[in-house]
C-alpha cells in the first residue's frame, strides 16, 4: 500500500546552499521531518545548478520525505541573462532592459518543463509576460 502524503511543502533554496535556518527550519520543523537529511539531500541534488531552486516536498505518516525540483524562476533567469539586480519598480513606465528573441528562446527551453505551454512559440510568449511585468522590453 502506498504511504499516505499528509504535507506538501514548497520551497525556493540558493543550489548548494540549504541550511537549517529559515526559511527551510521554519518550514520543515513543525512538519517533523529531519532537517539535517532534507538539507544533504537537497545540496547534494543541486551541486550541478546555481541561483535559486524551487523544491516541492510531500511530507509522509512516517516522516519521511521526497522531493521533486523544478526549473528556476522565470524572473531569475531573465535577470542572470540580461545582467541586472532587480526588475524595473514601476512598470510600465520605467525600463530596465531589452531582452531578444534568442534570450527568451533560450530561457523558455529551460523552463519549459515547468510551464503550462504546449510549444516553445507559446512558451516563449509566456517568458515575455514575464519580462514586460518586470520592466524589460521584448525585442
């Protein structure tokens, strides 16, 4: 008989750099799993990638744990592509960038997995919403 999921626990970590602090202690304590576990596991899973990793984790009647990790953020990924610190703060006034097609196909590709599109052409157009809500303009 399966195990019975009795938590869902979402999670966005640095790759490589899970520590029992909050957010992860705070999250993972009151569901009783071990923390020191979680946390080699998730390094160890992460050692290939880098900026910040979503992680979903179900949480069993046993205490035990799986967790499955998803593509970065769209936004981080925009962001590492064009250079920048942070999205523009008023939008649509304000511009913080210019991303081309190239970069949105390539961005789309990686997170294509993780998105609701069943091409890369509507993909890709979901990774542009993306850049006019922060600021940047799609070329």
């Amino acid at each position: 008989m399966a195990k019975k999921v009795v938590k869902k626990i979402k999670l966005v970590i640095e790759a490589k750099k899970a520590t029992p602090a909050p957010p992860v202690g705070t999250a993972l304590g009151p569901a009783g799993i071990n923390i020191g576990e979680f946390i080699t596991k998730f390094n160890e899973a992460t050692k290939n990638m880098e900026g910040l990793v979503p992680a979903e984790l179900n949480v069993y009647e046993d205490r035990t744990f799986d967790f499955i990790l998803k593509t970065p953020p769209a936004s981080s990924l925009i962001k590492k592509a064009l250079g920048l610190e942070k999205g523009a703060g008023k939008t649509p006034a304000q511009k913080v960038g210019t991303i081309t097609r190239k970069q949105l196909e390539e961005i789309a590709q990686i997170k294509m997995p993780d998105l609701n599109a069943n091409n890369i052409d509507a993909a890709i157009e979901i990774i542009a919403g993306q850049c006019r809500s922060m600021g940047v303009e799609v070329r």
